[in-house]
C-alpha cells in the first residue's frame, strides 16, 4: 500500500472520530466552496497570463457566468467566516495542516514516493 493512501485513511480516521457527520459536513462544505471558487478564478487569471494559449473548452457566458459563481462562492466562504467563526477555522486548520504534507510529498517526486 503507498504511503499517501495509509496517510488518507489516518487522517480520515481522525476527522471521522473528532466530530459529528453535521460538523464534517460543515467542514468538507467549507473547503469545497472555497476551492471551488479560486478553481473558476484561476480561468481568469490563465486568460490574462496567457492570452495566447490554445482553448479545449469554453467557459459558457464567460466572463459573466464565471464571474457570478466566484462572486457566490467567496460570499459563502466570506459568511461562514463571519456567521460561524469555529467552523471557518476549523475547515482552515485542517486545510492548513495538510501544507506541510503537501511540501514532503511534492519534495519527494514521483519516482521517489514508489
């Protein structure tokens, strides 16, 4: 079994016996609003780095369609900050965490991880 999938399960193992499915919920939530949002952002910021590059797909009513679903998203993620502070700091710490991880397997390269 690789190392990355040992690490998943533990730190599954941990979130699943630190809370309650409601509070879980509200943490994955959290993130996937989050992530989502900087993911639809980034179309932006590629089409200004790179306004040359070849286009396999188009964003349906760019730029306003894009636009509105960053605008929501990070006004979810804004609300949450504000509404319930424990739950944005707990799905940013957790978040936070994973930093570290990250780095070590990045560092370690493809050929090197097998």
């Amino acid at each position: 079994m690789r190392h990355e999938t040992r690490l998943q399960r533990l730190v599954l193992a941990v979130l699943v016996l630190s809370g309650t499915l409601s509070q879980l919920v509200s943490y994955t939530g959290f993130a996937v609003v989050l992530f989502s949002a900087v993911a639809v952002a980034a179309v932006f910021d590629l089409r200004i780095r790179e306004p040359e590059a070849p286009r396999p797909f188009r964003a349906w009513g760019y730029p306003w369609a894009p636009a509105l679903f960053c605008t929501v998203g990070f006004a979810i993620v804004l609300n949450t900050i504000v509404q319930a502070p424990g739950v944005a700091s707990a799905g940013l710490g957790v978040m936070t965490a994973g930093v570290p991880i990250y780095w070590w397997m990045r560092s370690s390269g493809p050929a090197k991880r097998r």
